[in-house]
C-alpha cells in the first residue's frame, strides 16, 4: 500500500490510544480526521470512575493486615491465602473487562502503561485494588501527583521493602528503583544519591488498614546531601529534587513515546515533548494529545510495527468479535500463557514487551488462540509448546467449560456487502495493520469455506487472525 487509509490511521490510533475498536465505531469516524477522533478519545476519557470491587466481607477486615504473618494461625493464614487469590483474580477479571467496555479507553490504556511503569504485586488484593485506582485517577493528570501517591502507597512500599526501611537500619530497595525504573533513570545519579534518599525515605511505611504512616520515630532526622543539595531531607524533598530535574520529564517521555509511538526513539521528537512536559509541569493528558494529533504519529514506519501485547491480543478480539468468556477463568489462563498476567508483573521493571511477547511456544498459541475461542467452546484444549531445548511436550489447560459467546451480527453485516478479492481486502485492512501480500492473500482464500456468506467471511476471518501479520499494531 503506497499511502495508508484513514481507515488504516484510525484503527492505528484506537489500538494505540485504547484497546482497538469494532469495525462499526470505525466506520462512524471515517467522516473525522484521526486527529478529532483523538480530541474525542482524550474528552471522553477526562471521566475517571474507580474499578469498583466488594471483595469477601470476613477478608476485607483481614485483607489488610498480615503485616506480622505470625498474627495468623496456619488455618487462618491459608484461608487468607486461598481468599486473597480468588479477589486477585476477581480484580484482575474486572479490568480486562473494563477495559473492553468503558468509555474512557484511554484513561485505561494510560492506567496499563503506568502499571507497568510502577510495576509492582502484593498478596493483599485492597491494596493492588486501590492502587489501581490510584493509578487511573492520576492516568492523565499532573505526574508529580501521581509518583507523589504512589510513593507512598501500600502495595509500592510493601513490594519494594520500605515498610523495614527505618534509621537504624536504612533499606535501599524503594530509593533505588525510584531514580532507576521510575523518575531520572540510569546513570543520573549516584549510588551516595541512592543510599541519602533512602535516609530520606526512613519510616515511611503505612498500618493495617492500608494507610500512609509517616513514622517519625523511625525516620533518619540528621543532614542529608542528595543531587547537591543538602539539608534534614525527607521523602517529599527528595520528590521535589527529582521532579525538578529534566532527566524525569526526558525519562518518562520515552517511556510513553516507546510504549505509545514506536520503540525506535526519535531524539528529535522526543527532546521537544520532554522539554514540553517538563514545561507544563508533567501534564500527562496535555503530552497525550500533542502525541496523538501530531502528523509523525501517522507515519507509516509508526503503524504495524508493535508486538501486541497479551492484553491487547485478548481485548483487540473482546471488542472485534463482542466476545463474552462464560468462564472468567478463561481469560486468567489466557493471560498466563502468554505472558502477562495483570497485576502480577515478573519484577519491579515490568514487562519488557517487544519481541519478548513472542517464543516459539508463545507464538504458536498466539496464532491457534482464535480457532480456541472461536471452534473449541465447551472444552479444554491441548497445544504443544517448545520447552527451548529442542523437545516438545503438550500441556492441556486448566479450564473446564472454556465456552465463550461471541455476537458477529455487526461485523457480518459490515463485511456482507462485499465478495471475493473485494471481500479479502476489506477483512485484511480492518484486521491486520501491515499489509499481508498477494501471497498471503491468496492462501487465505485457498483455505476459506465458501459454502455461504457468512461461512466465507468467518472462515476468512479465522484464518486472516491466525496470520503472524495479526499480531502486529
């Protein structure tokens, strides 16, 4: 294709701006340029509701407190254990859905990349449930607030240990990853900077119902130098130090251009984005739409050339295909075999994403998933996966009833009207986001059921999402 599509550009900004769209919401902006579409995105995203979760009532009362595991007895602590997985998993069921469904797409999809940003997990679903929420309400607002609140969150300071950080005993853990994976980034800092902030960060911590303490008694009260300035420093000094210092706004913008844009980083661009940022005083939802309006994010060398994620694979197909999963649990051994379960990052660096989505295990299951939703409902399912060591082994999943509904009714209306090479050309700009070839195009055909309308679009379409080509946005 010398020249892409509208079609093509605003399918480029929903996969990126939100979770991918249905081809009915596409053809509804067709008459707008991808740049209103992108000021309608960003307006209706300026909503913020929280995900909201009863968890088990007898939990919710122990939820937050094993800060002492010894409080427990062994009956108490499993039962706490086995409770807390279910409304792990209950949360995370939520949000997937949540972002399937809710208006505001981008304010989630900003609320995923900041998970990943503060990538952290804890036992204690409260906690990760009311970070969440912290996360979405500060997805598109001022970055200071939300490191501010996330420094000083239950579930961060518990994964990164500052809850033992204390003046008689300093604990590094949080300052490092702080100026590392979150704020300035490596090498625009010393190691003195880290062991000073964590001096500054003695005592915070927080109680059992999962609030900020400040314990004063165990913070570090004597003079501290960090990044040059010297002084009875406290945690919220060292925040102020870092925010004022450029190398965070430049840090987060690659971030965000990597994850958003592309992962080959153009300097030029992303100088004047982070200088914009740092001028606006981190004002995320403003760097959002200067991102999402501006012509360079249009190119062609910026569409079809990100892996997509589990999470986007999974919600690309919900909002595609109406798809509804009888079975929650579906969705959690999806997730699982794929490669990221949320809620649950590998470390405090996240996921890599890229080409670490793809092995050759992974990739095989990528490509089958459709044919497993689409043709294997009511059962479990085999695939052979690759161990990496040249064998071979096949792994049934543990989901009984993998039954999924899924309502077709507008996607085939959409595509009816069309037949033939016409037919396989409108399937493949909407579904793929590279163009596939003749060849490919051709083997799609060979391989379609024509024995009716709808058999030779859903044939088509299967094997149009079982192409590598698919897994591109």
């Amino acid at each position: 294709m010398s020249e892409l599509s509208k079609q093509r550009k605003l399918q480029h900004l929903f996969l990126r701006a939100g979770f991918g769209a249905g081809i009915n919401e596409i053809q509804k902006h067709l008459n707008s340029s991808p740049e209103k579409t992108a000021e309608i995105l960003l307006n209706n995203s300026l909503h913020y509701a929280e995900l909201e979760l009863k968890f088990n009532q007898k939990l919710q009362e122990k939820d937050s407190l094993p800060l002492n595991p010894k409080e427990l007895s062994k009956k108490e602590k499993k039962q706490f254990q086995k409770q807390s997985r279910e409304n792990l998993k209950e949360l995370n069921i939520s949000w997937i859905n949540k972002m399937c469904n809710d208006k505001s797409v981008l304010r989630e999809r900003m609320t995923l990349f900041w998970h990943g940003h503060f990538a952290c997990k804890s036992r204690v679903a409260l906690f990760m449930k009311n970070q969440n929420n912290t996360l979405r309400k500060h997805a598109l607002g001022n970055f200071a607030d939300l490191l501010k609140s996330i420094s000083k969150d239950p579930a961060m300071l518990q994964f990164l240990n500052n809850q033992q950080n204390r003046k008689s005993s300093p604990n590094e853990n949080f300052a490092r990853e702080l100026l590392e994976l979150f704020t300035l980034g490596r090498g625009n800092y010393s190691e003195m900077d880290i062991k000073e902030a964590a001096r500054a960060f003695t005592g915070w911590g927080f109680d059992k119902n999962g609030e900020f303490k400040d314990r004063k008694k165990l913070h570090d009260e004597d003079e501290k130098k960090f990044m040059g300035v010297s002084g009875n420093l406290d945690g919220n000094n060292i925040l102020d130090i870092i925010l004022d210092n450029r190398k965070t706004a430049e840090h987060i913008t690659k971030k965000l251009y990597a994850y958003f844009v592309n992962e080959n980083i153009n300097k030029e661009i992303t100088n004047y984005l982070s200088k914009e940022y740092y001028e606006s005083g981190y004002d995320t939802g403003k760097l959002m739409k200067r991102i999402f309006t501006s012509d360079w994010f249009y190119n062609k060398e910026n569409i079809g050339v990100k892996i997509k994620s589990p999470v986007d694979l999974i919600c690309g197909l919900k909002k595609s295909f109406g798809l509804d999963f009888e079975n929650p649990e579906s969705l959690l051994v999806i997730q699982k075999n794929l490669g990221q379960t949320l809620l649950h990052p590998p470390n405090v660096a996240g996921w890599p994403g890229g080409r670490s989505w793809i092995d050759s295990s992974s990739l095989m299951f990528r490509m089958k998933l459709p044919e497993y939703i689409f043709l294997s409902a009511g059962r479990g399912f085999d695939y052979e996966i690759n161990s990496g060591k040249n064998s071979k082994r096949k792994e049934k999943f543990p989901v009984k009833n993998f039954k999924v509904k899924s309502d077709m009714s507008g996607f085939l209306s959409a595509f009816g009207k069309f037949s033939g090479d016409e037919l396989t050309d409108k399937l493949c700009e909407y579904l793929l986001q590279s163009d596939a070839g003749n060849e490919t195009k051709k083997l799609v055909k060979k391989y379609s059921d024509y024995s009716g309308k709808e058999n030779s679009i859903e044939s088509m379409t299967m094997r149009i999402l079982s192409l590598p080509e698919y897994q591109l946005c």
